[in-house]
C-alpha cells in the first residue's frame, strides 16, 4: 500500500513534527508499505530522508504553509496526484494556522480528501471539549468562551467526516461518541517514541539536573518551577540545575527572554533552546527529574511518553489529561497542586532527597513506557489502513471492527505490559 503522511516533519519545527517522525519511523518497517509520501509544511531549510534502514520508498513534499489559506486546495491536489491508498492527518486543531480562518479552512482537508476517493484518517491529538480556555491562556471572556465552544464544535463535527478518527485517550472517544453520535472513531494511544535499553537509574556525578522540556508561554510555564527549585536548594543544602529545554510557544514570542531576564540572578539555569531530534536523549538522561509546571492541558503528554522512556522520576500537577494518561497507562509521579509553588517545592524535594523513591518511580514510568512501544502503535494504525483500503469507504463514516476490541478501559496498570522488561 501506498500512505500519504500529512504533517510538520523535522527539520519543521511545527507542532507534532517529533510524533510523526517516530511514528514513520516505525512505518517504514512495515512490509504492507510500499512508500511513504510525507506532505509537510514548507520552511527555509531542505528536506531530507533520514538514513536509516528501510522496507519501503520514502519522499517528501513540502507543499502548504502555516495560516496559508491555500493550504486545503494543495494538500488535496497532493493526496490525489501521488495516488495514496490511504492519507493519514497527524494535527491538532491549530496545525494550519493560528489565525481563525486559516485553521479552519485547513481543518476540513480531510473531507475533501475523502469526497475525492483516498480513505482519510485524522490523529486527532486534543478535542475542544476538555480545553481549558482560561488556564491554557487563550481566554477569558465568557462570549468569546462560548464562541470558540461552538467554532470548535462545527469543525470537529467537519473533522468526524473523515472515514475514521484516531483519538489517544479512552476519555476522548466518549466524549466524542456521546455528544456527536458518532461511530468512526478509534483509540490509538500516544506510545513511546523510543525504547532505548534498560537505563541506570543512578545519577551521574555532579549537580542533580531538574528539568523541564516542551513550548512556553501559554499553559506551559517556568517561573514556579525556578522559584520551587530555589526553594530546595536553600531547605536541602542539595546541588541543583535548572534546566528549561524548549522554546517560546508561538503564541507568546518572547517569553523566555522575559524568564531570562527576570531571573538572572538564579544560579545554575540553563536555556537550552529548541532541542534537536538527536539530542533529546542527551536531554532526558543526565536529567535527574523531569518537572510538568502545567496550569491546564490539551492532549496526551509526549513530554510524558519521552521521560517513561529514559527512566525518568516526573513531578507534575493532578489535573486533565496527565491524570488520564496516569490512570491509564499506568505511569506515576510526585504530584502537586497547580499553581502551588509551596507544593511544588515539596514535590521536588522528596525525589532530590529520597534517591531509592526517585528510582522506584523513574522504574515505574519506563515499564509503562516499554508496554506501549511506538512499533505496536504503527501496528495498530496499519491495522485500520488495511480495513479501509480493502472497503474504500466513501459513501459515509464507518468504524473498523478492531476498535471496540482495542479500547484500554480505566485500570491502575499499563495497558499492555511488556513481557521482557525487568526493572
């Protein structure tokens, strides 16, 4: 089969560029495939193909542009030029565009792509109905809450038209069949991105690395986590770094300078700036704890998945989307209350001081990690590709019979755990 792949894709630094380069990097395994056109947005530097070994042919296009209102016209043009059996959408609500219309526009794609006869599929990574408009910064006013309720329930109503939806998290596909009536939509979790070999959870000699990694700004902050660590050092007498690994969330430029400046006076902070895909292991492992300072959250946390998979100790705020993906998937942290920097403090305190609990945790959240590998999610993804190729539906949504058998119902366990795994 032949699979059309639209995303951001590294170098494109555009949200869930690492999710889709993992994720085809596990495709291009699959011996079903015969190649994979990946139609991503067009940026300054060149394309390439990772070298890698490979089962399959792999092109990439860079064929639309971010807030381009041409976006749907040159994806759709794409899709049926390079005769996909299947053309899988890796988006958020916001993947083409921060500007109203230009997001929206780009967002009923996949129904045209689907009215021209090529079975669409949309990852569909967060949904309007658990976002916090107020605690992820977007707003305030209660009528533009009400507006931006209704916009984003036409367009996820226009994005359920495509032949079948794949959500990351049990919640998402109840909400979504509940309040849509809908049948065409499948969970897929979000998986790890890489397994690397069983890790050594004892710390490097020198100062115990406290980070935090992802786009600043919005939902996103630093300042507590700072002010918390600052805390500890002065209770504990213990060595500590700071270290911010990520750039400013586009939507609030210049908040990390503004960080910078603020805290000058903080010893031992790093800013890393935007964090190569070869250098996020580097990231992860001389890290000693990996800090969520999040008022709010719109998706399955890939910041999660990464620190299970290097054996990572995290501390994180009990809310949303973290506390599914906990309850679920079976990872685990020290919690703290939002906003809290007092709790906060406390949180980091006990994984900084207590090195036996941070390893038990940081062995918890990698074996959650190993029972949902990204080569099992591609396994699941091919699974549906191969349905709607053999069916081609078109005439209206229809739901593979694999989906209802794959759903993880809520459990304290991981939802498939590894049998090789010894921690």
């Amino acid at each position: 089969m032949k699979i059309a792949i639209v995303s951001p894709y590294p170098p494109s630094k555009g949200t869930l560029n690492e999710y889709a380069f993992h994720l085809i990097k596990q495709f291009k395994f699959k011996h079903d495939i015969e190649e994979i056109i990946i139609l991503t947005d067009k940026i300054d530097e060149t394309y390439t193909v990772p070298e890698s070994e490979s089962t399959c042919k792999v092109t990439i296009k860079a064929i639309w542009s971010f807030n381009a209102l041409s976006n749907i016209y040159n994806i759709a043009k794409a899709v049926k030029a390079c005769e996909a059996d299947v053309v899988l959408y890796n988006i958020q609500f916001l993947s083409f565009g921060d500007k109203k219309i230009q997001a929206a526009v780009g967002l009923m794609t996949p129904l045209l792509t689907r009215i021209l006869g090529v079975p669409s599929v949309v990852l569909l990574h967060n949904i309007v109905e658990t976002v916090n408009y107020e605690s992820a910064g977007i707003t305030n006013n209660p009528v533009m809450k009400f507006l931006y309720t209704m916009v984003g329930t036409i367009l996820t109503r226009i994005v359920l038209m495509a032949n079948l939806v794949a959500v990351t998290m049990p919640k998402y596909v109840d909400i979504l069949e509940k309040k849509y009536k809908c049948k065409n939509v499948a969970l897929i979790p979000h998986g790890s991105f890489e397994l690397p070999p069983l890790p050594n959870f004892e710390l490097a000699d020198g100062p115990k690395k406290i980070m935090t990694f992802g786009k600043f700004g919005t939902y996103k902050k630093v300042e507590k986590m700072i002010e918390a660590v600052e805390m500890v050092r002065k209770s504990t007498g213990q060595d500590l770094e700071i270290v911010i690994a990520g750039t400013d969330n586009p939507n609030v430029a210049g908040y990390l300078d503004s960080v910078k400046e603020k805290y000058s006076h903080v010893p031992k902070i790093k800013f890393t700036g935007y964090v190569e895909e070869e250098d996020v292991p580097k990231i992860f492992t001389e890290s000693a704890v990996v800090v969520f300072e999040y008022t709010s959250t719109t998706g399955s946390s890939g910041v999660l998945h990464q620190a299970g998979s290097y054996g990572k100790a995290v501390v994180l705020p009990n809310i949303g989307d973290l506390k599914e993906l906990i309850e679920e998937e079976g990872y685990c942290g020290e919690f703290f209350k939002a906003n809290d920097v007092n709790d906060l403090a406390k949180a980091i305190k006990k994984l900084v001081v207590d090195d036996a609990h941070r390893q038990t945790l940081a062995k918890k959240n990698y074996t959650a990690a190993a029972s949902l590998p990204m080569s099992d999610i591609a396994d699941w993804y091919m699974m549906h590709f191969n349905y709607l190729k053999k069916k081609n539906h078109f005439s209206k949504p229809s739901i593979s019979p694999l989906n209802k058998s794959q759903r993880i119902r809520k459990t304290n366990k991981p939802a498939k755990m590894a049998t090789n795994i010894s921690v």
